[in-house]
C-alpha cells in the first residue's frame, strides 16, 4: 500500500537483539505521576501511512498515554504509565507492537549536548534579524525615493533603534566567534563581518545626529540577516546527521545479569561492573566487559573487535574482550576490567592521539579569511589616509574607509561555503549518506587514496557456501538437517543455502567450540569443524581463505562444505569506479592474510595487508599521509576507530560499531558500497561550485571596491550590489541539485535502454 | 506628514505581530518534525470523537 511495507516476518527476524524489561526501564525516564517517557529510535519510517502505523499500534496498548514519531529523526517518543490495572507493565509490549507492525526499534540513550537550543537560538535570531531588516528596508526605500529632510532624519531614528537591539541580539554569534579567533591570535571570516557591521552602525549613528544624508543601518541589518540564514542551514544540516547517526542500535550493551554470591540474579547497568563480579551471558548477547571465562563454551564472533571473520571457539580459562557477541553456548565471565577501562576505552585512548587530519585541517572560508580581511583592512585604510592626505577632508576620508568596509564585508563569501555544502549535503541525504560536518565535504575532496577495512565493510559478515564435496545428496540434506538447529553463522549460512530439503533430526545436541552432534538409526552424526567432525584426521593448515565445515558419520567425513564471506553488494563496481578514476585503493584489515588476499583479488585492490592491530593501521594511514597521500578510510569496527580518527577523511556504514560511527566523518546507510565513490563524486562537484562562489564573490568586490574607494557607494549602492552578489552565489550553489537530478534522469535512461535491449 | 504618526506604528506593529507568530512556532515545537508535519496533513484525524 506504500512506499515501505515492511515484510513483519523479516523484521522480527531481523531484530535479534530482543530488550529486556530491566533494560528499558534503564533508558527510560520517569516523568512523575506514574508515567515514564521512552524514546525509540525507528530508522524505517519513510512515509505518513509509517507514521500512523506506528502511532495506532502503540496506541492501542491499554498503558500507552501517548505515542509520537517524529519523521525528521526518525524517532517514536512513547508516555506509558508504570503501573495499570495494580500491575507493574512490561514495557517490552512497546517493542514489540512496533516490531509486529513491522519497523525495528532500538533503543538510544539521548545525549545531552543533542537537544536543539543553539537551532532555536539561531532560528530566533534569524526572525529578529528578519524583522528589523524588513522594517529597516522599508524606511530606506522611502528615503532612497526621496523624502524631506525632517522626515529622512526621523526615519533614521527609527531605523537606528530597530537596528540597535537587532545588531546586538542576532549579532552575538558573529562577535563571540571573531572575539575568540582574535584571542587567540587568528582571524577568521568573522573579524571582517563584526567590524563592517559594528562600524557601519557607529558611521550612521553620527551621520544621523549630525543629519546626515546617508545611513547604513539597513546595510548592516541585512547582511546580518543573511549570513544567519546560511550558518542556520549548516546547522540544521549537521544536527540532522547527527540525529540520523545517534538513532542507530547501539552495539554495546546497556547492562549485564550479575550473578550474586547467594545464587541471586542482578541485571544491572554497565557501569556498575566492578573487577571480579561475575557476569552471565547467554547465547546471541554481547560481551560487557574485558574478563575471563569462569564455565561455559561457546563461539564467539570477533568481526566488529579485531576484522576476523570467523568465530573463535571460547572455553573456561579464555580470555575476552568487550563488544564481541556470544555465539552458540552461555558463559560466566569474570571481568577484569571495569567498563570504562575495556578494549572501547583503550581505542578511544589511541583514538584522540591519533586525531589527524580533521584536527589539522583549516577550512577552504577560514584559510580564505586569512588572506581576504588583512587585505580589505589594508585597503580601507589606505583609502582614509589617501582621502585624508590629499583630500584634507578626515570625515569624508572616515565615510569613504568605511564604505569600503561595508563594500568588502564577506557576504558572498560567507553564504559562498555554507550554502554549497548544505545543498551537497541535502543530495547525498537523498542517497543515504550522512554528512557530519561541512570540512568532511572540503576533506573528501582532496582524497587520492582509499583504504578500506575488509570484514564488514567490504564483506557483510556473512558466510556463503561457495564448494561442496559430498559423496551423495542425502547427506547434504542431512548437514542443512542438523544446521537448522544453530545460530552459529556458518550453520545459518549452509541452513539457507539452495539445494535438496533438510532431513528432520529430533535431538540435536550443541557442543559450542565443536559443532552440532545428532544420533538417527543407531549411528552419529557430526557438524562442525574438521578436528570435531574427524577426531582422526590432523589438525589443519590456517592458510586456506576459506572457512570449512565437516559432516561425518560414524567419525567418517561425509561432506565438506566451504564458506567465504559474502562480498558487500556494489563492492565490485565501487572499486571499479575508483581504479577507473586514478585513484589507490588499499585493504587495510585485522583478518588473515590469505582471506584478505582473496578478497583483494576478487575485488581488484592494489595492495592488501592483513593481521594489522588497531595501531597498525593507524600507522599505515600516517604512513600514506607522509608519502603525501589524501587517505579515506572506509571502516566499521571497533579496531578501525583508530584509523578512521586518523586518516585524512573516514566514512562508515551505518552497520557500524558505536565508536566507529561517531569517528567517522560520514554514514552511509544504504547497503551498496557505491556509496563511496558517490560521495566523492558530489564533494568534488561540491569543491569545484565552492571555488565558482569565490571567484563570483571577488569579482564583484572587483567591480564594487573602487566605486568605494572613489566615495560613490552610497547606501543604495551598498543594498544593491550587497543582495545580487548573495543571490548569484546563492543561485549558482543550487545548480549542484539540478546536476543530481541529470545524474538520475541519465541512469534511468540507460536502464531504460538497457531493458529495451534485454 | 501627520499620517505618518499612526502608519509607521501600524507598520511595525505588523512586523512585531509577525515576529511574535513566528517565536509561538518556534515554542510550540513546528520546527522540530518539518518532514512529518508535511505527512500528517494528509493523514486522517482517528482520535475524532464519532458524531
């Protein structure tokens, strides 16, 4: 019925980190009277038929006060009371209801800093600047057409005291920014803007108490006005990714069942983990913290900690480590870490000493602004000892030097940047990539070189069957049989693979590390790796790329069933497109050599590297960085963090853990990976509108600073040239839309054709 | 001359009416789902007590 009905099944089947009571109560928040607010994250709601979907299902729960989705966040904020009917409520029912209407929910923690009062704040000084611009104008015009000079002089008045309060309320952001950068001893576009607008309110403030002709007052305003609207765009845009990014499921666990020493169950919050407690975790949970295995085997998954893509057998006595998920059998972990000391806190550890490019970097308006004001200062000074040497005349030397000012002020150039990388950013929303901020639109520009992690970035973390041997068909039917009873990823895989329908086995028995064991007309049969399948057989080499399971019968081998991981779609045609347009591409991964080498040469990389540690790959990319290179780093895991802090510009999926979210600079949520070469695309599209607005800016200061200069720039004049200049680079940053739009009407055509031509 | 008196505080008062309209949006959080607001219009209002 509309653009996305969900497929319900799939949903809950996708949502395999089911929420414990317990652990909403901990992310919700009490709001007295009984009721507690909960907010959910809903990253597939699309449309309005989403919207009332969502709103009516949880509705129609009897202990739902009230439920709200908010489509720009993608979000559900959800009232319930804690106690109905003298029951205390599960507030489970409320995930539940969203996932059967078919949408997954997760839940978020809201951070501090994300609320919206700097939006507000800016949206209010845009309304004030708004009015007082609007009111001001007016009043000119009826000057500027040539009122009488009592009433141009009572105009004034008014003007100067709209402007008065309008300056100081919508003109803060603009002083305290200038104020910092000239503490510490740097300029920045917004020295130029404070003192034109400052000086240009003193001039026509004394011009009117001495009934002058000219006043600039709605110079001033306007200009305000207009510079806010483009910092308001750049910040609206920003806190919508962060929004989008900070909605995602959290990797990391909110809280641990805590066994006590009566043989009491806990379930407290992470943070709360002391060295030495004892931890339960049960199959498909994620590990807490850093400890040691007490009881219990299991096979745990790696792949978002170190890159390594197959499961590890665990046994007491192992040591593990934070964010790695739990597998096939339950475990009591004793930490020996506390949570804020676990493998996270050490990468975020390595993380700020690698903080590279980012930090490093001064923006394309900042590096402009440091050659732009000491050369408009320069000029208008120049201008006021010229007018007043040879002149003789100092007032008209002032009217002249500060006109130039208001001439120069970097309108243009301060909706030049802004409004390009809002509209860059606005496309590549469209294709589902976040942009954090508008200096990773200028970094991706640059980049020459492209590292990317392997496993899950490349490869989606899920094994496919690629080669089976077997000595007859039942026994393939018999291996999917006994898989069907896992959760172990190269069970599921070879459960879902093609081919002839599983052999129903009634007691099938579990042996995490090994595999699954089955017993049918008095003989055994075994599922899992060689050593478990063949007690017999010798152990075998770890060089081969691919990941092998045995079924045996009676300790016979049967059939061998390998696995590699399954390519991201696009993978190819991303890396295609890169090669295509010179640049280097690079693996930069945590697994085995062998896989990775594979995976490069399917994929057709320039060059692999396996087996690198966090700091590895840091130093790989500060390595490339030395050479000269422009690196982006493509990655999702924990150990990537590091890297993605450090390289020149990172992006990652939005599959990604928590940590590496928030390192990079960019999210795609879409599955494809040609989400990569996209985004360089439109930044470098982006860049080039960017240095387009420049030239326009400067040519028109070209054009306009010697009217100054030659004392002709009457208000009028100012306006004038002031609001075309911003419209044409205005204009023109909006043509990068109109270019994304030939884009897709290009490759409809072609599919078109290609469907013609099938 | 004189009708400058009243028209000029007419014409900013209109401009403050404005101004306060656009602050109780902004209070009343119309800026905070712009996507969603675009939607609901469309949506039928169920909560409509039946005649």
């Amino acid at each position: 019925m509309t653009c996305c009905d969900l497929n319900t099944e799939s949903v809950l089947a996708m949502s395999a980190t089911s929420f414990s009571a317990e652990e909403i109560a901990l992310v919700s928040h009490p709001l007295g009277d009984g009721l507690r607010q909960l907010d959910l994250s809903v990253p597939d709601v699309h449309c309005g038929a989403c919207i009332s979907t969502i709103e009516r299902a949880l509705s129609a729960l009897p202990y739902v006060t009230k439920a709200r989705v908010n489509l720009t966040s993608r979000r559900v904020t959800c009232i319930y009371r804690q106690e109905f009917d003298k029951q205390t409520t599960d507030p489970t029912g409320i995930i539940l209801a969203i996932n059967s209407a078919g949408y997954r929910a997760h839940l978020f923690t809201p951070i501090a800093s994300e609320n919206d009062t700097t939006r507000n704040q800016l949206l209010l000084a845009v309304g004030v600047s708004g009015f007082a611009a609007t009111n001001i104008m007016l009043l000119s015009v009826s000057v500027w057409s040539g009122a009488d000079a009592a009433t141009r002089d009572m105009f004034h008045w008014i003007s100067a005291l709209i402007a008065a309060p309008a300056l100081v309320y919508a003109g803060r952001f603009f002083f305290r920014s200038a104020w910092n950068a000239l503490k510490h001893g740097r300029t920045n576009m917004d020295v130029p803007i404070s003192l034109a607008v400052t000086l240009s309110y003193a001039v026509s403030l004394w011009e009117t108490m001495h009934h002058g002709e000219h006043a600039w007052f709605d110079a001033s305003v306007s200009l305000l006005f207009f510079l806010l609207i483009g910092r308001t765009l750049d910040h609206v845009m920003r806190e919508k990714a962060r929004a989008a990014i900070n909605g995602l499921a959290r990797l990391a666990p909110r809280g641990a069942l805590l066994l006590m020493r009566d043989g009491s169950r806990h379930y407290i919050p992470i943070e709360d983990i002391a060295v030495g407690d004892e931890v339960a975790i049960a199959a498909g949970e994620r590990i807490p913290v850093d400890g040691t295995i007490l009881s219990g085997e299991s096979d745990i998954d790696l792949s978002i900690v170190t890159g390594e893509s197959s499961p590890v057998a665990v046994a007491g006595g192992s040591q593990v480590s934070s964010g790695a998920m739990n597998l096939t059998g339950s475990l009591v972990v004793r930490a020996t870490k506390l949570a804020k000391n676990s493998l996270l806190a050490e990468i975020i550890n390595l993380m700020e000493a690698a903080e590279g490019g980012r930090a490093r970097y001064r923006r394309i308006a900042d590096r402009a602004a440091s050659l732009y004001s000491p050369a408009v200062h320069l000029l208008a000074l120049v201008s006021f000892l010229a007018w007043g040497f040879f002149g003789g005349d100092w007032k008209h030397a002032m009217l002249v030097a500060v006109a130039v000012l208001i001439i120069t002020c970097p309108c243009a150039l301060g909706l030049a940047v802004p409004v390009v990388q809002v509209v860059a950013a606005g496309e590549l929303f469209r294709k589902g990539v976040m942009v954090k901020d508008g200096s990773a639109l200028e970094r991706l520009a640059e980049v020459d070189t492209v590292a990317f992690d392997k496993t899950g970035t490349l490869t989606i973390g899920v094994p496919r069957l690629v080669a089976t041997t077997a000595l007859d068909d039942r026994f393939i039917a018999k291996a999917k049989g006994l898989a069907v009873h896992s959760r172990h990823p190269l069970s599921q895989a070879l459960a879902r693979s093609g081919g002839p329908a599983p052999t129903p086995f009634d007691r099938v028995s579990e042996i995490p590390g090994g595999g699954l064991q089955a017993c049918r007309a008095g003989e055994t049969y075994r599922l899992g790796n060689a050593a478990f399948a063949d007690p017999t057989a010798a152990s075998p080499s770890d060089d081969s790329p691919f990941s092998e399971v045995v079924l045996s019968r009676n300790d016979e081998v049967q059939a061998r069933f390998l696995f590699e991981d399954t390519l991201r779609p696009g993978a190819r045609e991303a890396v295609d497109e890169l090669n295509l347009r010179g640049y280097e591409t690079v693996i930069v991964s945590g697994d085995r050599q062998s896989v990775v080498d594979s995976t490069a040469l399917v994929l057709g990389l320039d060059k692999a590297l396996g087996a690198l540690g966090p700091q590895q790959k840091v130093e790989e990319c500060q390595r490339l960085s030395a050479n000269g290179h422009r690196v982006l780093m493509v990655g999702d895991g924990i150990n990537d963090a590091p890297a993605l802090a450090a390289a020149h510009v990172s992006m990652a999926p939005a599959t990604a853990s928590d940590i590496g979210r928030q390192a990079a600079d960019l999210v795609f949520f879409n599955e494809r990976l040609e989400a990569v070469p996209q985004a360089i695309a439109v930044a470098k599209q982006a860049a080039k509108l960017i240095r387009q607005n420049f030239a326009l800016a400067i040519g028109y200061n070209v054009l306009a600073v010697p009217i100054a200069i030659a004392g002709y720039a009457t208000p009028l004049i100012a306006a004038v040239a002031m609001s075309t200049s911003s419209i044409i680079v205005v204009t023109n940053a909006l043509r990068l839309n109109t270019l994304g739009m030939h884009q897709r009407r290009e490759r409809t055509m072609t599919t078109t054709r290609e469907v013609n031509a099938a | 001359m004189n009708m400058l008196i009243y028209l000029i505080p007419i014409a900013l008062l209109m401009g403050a009416m404005g101004l306060l309209a656009f602050l109780w949006s902004l209070k009343s959080g119309q800026y905070e789902d712009l996507q969603g607001a675009a939607w609901r219009v469309l949506a039928d209002d169920e909560n409509e007590p039946t005649p």
